[in-house]
C-alpha cells in the first residue's frame, strides 16, 4: 500500500509517543543503546513514514520505485526498527530483541538483515553517500523516487559528508533529500565546544544545497518542510533539511544531561520516563 | 629478464590494466546492469573505455574514494552491479571502512578493482603502489578475492565477477603479463587454482606476475634436475585448500611468491593450510617489512628479490631442507 492518506496531527502525534515508548522499552530491556539520539528524531521519521511522505510497501520492501530512507546516523537504529515495525514491515515483537545475539535487530543497522533495512550504518558520514548511489541508480534506471537521508549533527564532522555533499550538488539530486537533526550534542559533550559546525546554513549552501531550517519537534512544520523539499525536485538541487531539535526530546532529566548518550535509562529511570511521556499531550 | 621468456611463455605487449579496460568494455556492452565508478584515475586504471563510449553509465566520483565507495554501494541498492575502480592503495587505503560497511558487511553484490597492485608500477614511488591490498581484503570476510595473472584470466575474472554472489576484488597491474592460458577456453574457475606445470620436487605457488615468474624459475630449476610443480593461485578467497593440499603431499616442499607483503598476503593464507593439514618445509618470496622506493619496475623486482631467480634459490633451499628431514 502507499502511505499517502491523509492523517490528522494528532494521530501522528499519537504515532510519534507510541515510538517514543518503543524507544524507551527495547533500550530499557537491552540495558545499552542510544535512546537520547532517538528521541530526537522522532517527529521527523515520523512525518516521514506516517505523514504521506514517503512511499513505500511493507509488503514488497524491496519495490524498485520505492522512496528511500537511510538511517545515516546508525546509532539510531531503534528510532528506524520502531518505525519499519509500526509501519508493517515485521511484528513488532522483534523490537524486544534488540542487540541480542541472533536477532535481526541489530545494535546498528546492517542493510537486509530487517526488511526496510537500505543501509548498514554506524560507522559515522556513510550514509549521504549511499544516498546519492540510489539517485544515480534511479536515474538511470528511469525509476521515480525520492532519497531522504537523516544525518547526524556530530557526523557533520566527517569529511565524507562534505565529499558527498559536493558531489550531490555536481550530479543535481533534485530528489535527494537530507534532514539533519540538529540536537546540538555530540557524544563527548556541546558541538559548539567540541567541534564547532557553525555556520552551518552557510555552509551547505556554498556545498550547492538549498537550505531549510525547522522546528524538528513540530510536526506540523516538519511535514510541511518535507513536502515542499520533495516538491523541489524538479529544481535539480539536493535539499537539505535543518531540523532544530532537543536531544532525549520528550523526557527532562535526559534532555538536561547529555552524558545519556550512549546510555539506557536504569529501570527506576524508565518508568520515570514511561510516565512523562505517557502525561505528554 | 623479459617475464616468462625462461619457461617458453608467449610475451604480451599490452598492460595487464589495459586488458582490464577492454574486457570490462565487453562487459559494459553485454551487461545492461553494468555501472563503472572511478576515482579521478580513468585514463590510468583503464576504465576510460567504458567512458568514451558508455559516458551515461560512468561516473568520475573524483578525488575522494569515501565517497566513490558509498555511491557505488548505493547503485547497488538501486539495481545496479557496480565496478569501483581505483588504484589499490588509494581505494583500500582511503576508504577501508566504507567498503567494510556499505560492501562488505552488507554482503552487496559488486566488484571493487584495485589496479596498480604490487610494485611494479615503478617510477612514482612508494605513495602509489599497493602493496599492503591483499591483507586489507583478507580482513572482509565476504569477498572473494582475485588476483589474475595473464591477460586470459584477467578477462575470465572479470567476466565471472557479476555471477559471483557478494562482492569480489580484482587486483590489476600496470605492467603487461605473459600468456599462461589461450584467450579462449581459459581453464579459469573462481576459487579453483590452475596447476600449470607439473612437478614432484616441490611446488612453487604464486598469484598474479609471481606465477609466470614461478614458471621461469621451475625452468631454472629443471637444469639442475629439480622439477618444480607451479600452481596459479588466483583465487585467495574462496582458497583452493584441496590443491594446497595435494602439493604438501605430493611433492612434500612448498614454495610461495607474491607481489605483495609477506604480512598477511597469499603466503600466510597458504601456510595455514599447509600447516593444519600437512606440515611441509616452506620458504617464501615477497616483500618484507619494508617500503620500496621510485625506480624502474624490472630493477625494483630484483632489487627487493622478487625474481624468478629468487624463486629458484628458495626452491633448492626447500628441497634441501626436505631432503634432510
């Protein structure tokens, strides 16, 4: 089926606290993983699969014309298993076994291991590339596709990003598009203190990128922005998607420190967490 | 010494790339699935062919091997079977962890070709030659590994590469390499090594140059009265361990030449066969733990005892070494 009907804010708020719970309860039981990473990105992936943005087929996961999403940020991987899982790409039992041995559901992703799975990722700066692949693919196969790819901000640092970057602009990827999710922290601390991006709307723009930034936590605005870049294909510049977002977005002791990054929350934590998200409107 | 003049080979004046260049030509023509990434290097590695006359289906990703890896794999996702073509060194050396996740740990089928392997590209120095490619591809597991060592296999190994399931390296070499194998009806098998001159004193295991040089030496060896058998092993993954074995055991001393470091090349992957199946004297011909500088490539082979000359001495140690067990 397309996942093109029209679905009311609400209900993919409803489907954004739903993923924010599966988050919470696969790095809970795993005992590691990165939920603050996730949690930041929860609107954007969900205006993607939930919001009529991409099309796609769980059944036929493979389908040639479908939109492409890579999870370039890999340690993001329960944010991409929760979403495939609630889209109807496998049961959402799965998601129980997160980094255990013999699962699928892999502490980062490992392309096909999971049907929806486009790319094996975690090594930070791989995934803008891949992305560009498909694009040429698609274009010479003549197929009709989009290619969203999430970016992490810290991956920004690697070199391969700008690589990518400038060559998306040189082959005009009109339907590329990347969201950067902007959370502001990298694993060891503040980017601002760390490694420094800005300016960033600055810098993908002299790339050859048209820039948008957004609030990554509005739903509202982050389908919007997404819709629009899809619509811009035909200008034949890649779209890059700055989505201003909170890292551990949707629980307050994590948004307030940083050192949960590469973090589960202890069982006391979680249901603190369990509860806030809950009460969340 | 003119390569394989000793053991009677038919000289080829044509570099082994630029044999790689034409037969990847004739793939690109017969195969519609077929894609060419190169790094900025076309008119070296030979992939420039397939540009002049299939400009659409080739991509000059430039000088940045990170990301000529990813957007490889990436058309491999849509559809494509991609050739990512540049020299060994840059390629492996530059984007290692690129091929690790978006090839080899995704297990996508497509053929990373390092040219320019060994020494033998000669004059622009140490910067430029891979000679370290063969370990690197040892540590991903899922790829076959191919190093061809005449114009005939180099064209088989190429054409068998799309069939192979996972992705394939093939290594390519600036310099021209003697015929072993008839163009046509080349006996090439990937992961069957080729026995190409028999013999039951020892047997001299080589891949790529190191096999014609392997002959010349058997040839060297023949006047002392020593028969040397000569194996082609151009496959390091999947590894022919039944030829490998049948040498231990029949002719009870090994002897193995690469255009490579000794450090985890085809040698070692010989000798842990040989060591956990029959335990026979072995010697090896290869670079040791060194770097080898600028300079003419037939002075450089000598020089760094990578002659077949070198491969003779080894040889006679070796059947010393088993006569006195």
């Amino acid at each position: 089926m397309d996942k093109t009907d029209n679905i009311s804010i609400e209900e993919l708020a409803g489907i954004a606290k739903e993923l924010r719970l599966d988050i919470l309860e696969m790095t809970t039981r795993a005992g590691s993983g990165h939920p603050s990473s996730s949690w930041s990105a929860v609107e954007i992936v969900t205006a993607l699969y939930f919001g009529g943005v991409l099309r796609y087929k769980p059944q036929d996961p493979w389908w040639d014309e479908r939109d492409r999403f890579i999870m370039s940020k890999g340690h993001a991987a329960p944010l991409l298993y929760a979403a495939l899982a609630r889209a109807g790409y496998f049961d959402l039992k799965e998601l129980s076994r997160l980094r255990e041995a013999g699962s699928p559901v892999q502490g980062h992703p490992i392309r096909g291991l999971m049907p929806g799975v486009e790319a094996t990722t975690g090594s930070l700066g791989q995934g803008l590339s891949l992305g560009i692949g498909h694009v040429l693919g698609g274009r010479l196969a003549g197929k009709k596709f989009h290619v969203f790819v999430l970016l992490g901000d810290g991956e920004c640092e690697a070199g391969q990003i700008w690589e990518a970057a400038m060559s998306a602009a040189h082959f005009k990827t009109g339907n590329l598009v990347a969201i950067l999710d902007y959370n502001k922290y990298q694993e060891t601390g503040p980017i601002s203190r760390e490694i420094g991006l800005e300016p960033l709307v600055e810098k993908w723009h002299s790339f050859g990128w048209n820039v948008h930034e957004v609030n990554g936590h509005d739903l509202q605005a982050v389908l919007g922005i997404l819709h629009l870049a899809k619509q811009l294909e035909a200008t034949g510049i890649p779209q890059m998607i700055i989505a201003h977002t909170i890292k551990g977005k949707g629980v307050s002791f994590v948004e307030a420190d940083f050192t949960f990054h590469g973090r589960a929350l202890t069982l006391e934590q979680a249901e603190l967490a369990r509860e806030e998200i809950n009460a969340a409107g | 010494m003119q390569l394989g003049k000793l053991a009677g080979l038919q000289e080829c004046d044509v570099p082994l790339r630029n044999i790689f260049g034409d037969a990847l030509l004739d793939l690109v023509r017969e195969n519609p699935r077929v894609v060419v990434l190169d790094g900025d290097l076309g008119n070296s590695t030979k992939t420039e062919y397939v540009r002049q006359e299939f400009p659409e289906r080739f991509f000059n990703i430039g000088i940045a091997e990170s990301n000529l890896v990813g957007v490889g794999a990436g058309m491999a996702g849509a559809g494509f079977y991609p050739f990512i073509v540049s020299f060994s060194s840059f390629l492996l050396c530059n984007a290692y962890d690129q091929i690790r996740l978006a090839v080899a740990m995704s297990d996508i089928d497509a053929t990373i070709v390092g040219s320019h392997g060994g020494i033998t590209l000669g004059k622009d120095g140490p910067t430029q030659m891979g000679i370290e490619d063969l370990a690197l591809m040892g540590g991903l597991p899922t790829f076959t590994i191919i190093v061809p060592g005449d114009p005939a296999s180099m064209q088989a190994a190429v054409r068998a590469a799309p069939n192979i399931k996972g992705p394939v390296f093939i290594r390519s070499s600036r310099v021209p390499m003697p015929y072993i194998y008839p163009e046509k009806n080349t006996p090439f098998v990937v992961g069957k090594a080729n026995r190409v001159r028999e013999g039951n004193d020892l047997t001299i295991i080589g891949c790529g140059m190191m096999v014609s040089a392997g002959l010349d030496a058997a040839a060297i060896l023949a006047k002392k009265g020593i028969e040397a058998r000569v194996v082609d092993l151009h496959s390091l993954r999947p590894l022919d361990r039944e030829e490998i074995i049948a040498a231990a055991e029949e002719t009870g001393a090994v002897v193995c030449a690469e255009e490579h470091l000794l450090q985890g090349g085809m040698g070692s992957n010989v000798a842990r066969v040989v060591a956990e199946s029959h335990p026979v004297p072995m010697r090896f011909v290869g670079l040791a733990d060194t770097y080898v500088e600028s300079g003419d490539p037939w002075e450089l082979l000598e020089k760094y005892h990578l002659t077949a000359a070198d491969i003779a001495q080894k040889g006679e140690e070796v059947v010393k070494v088993k006569a006195g067990a």
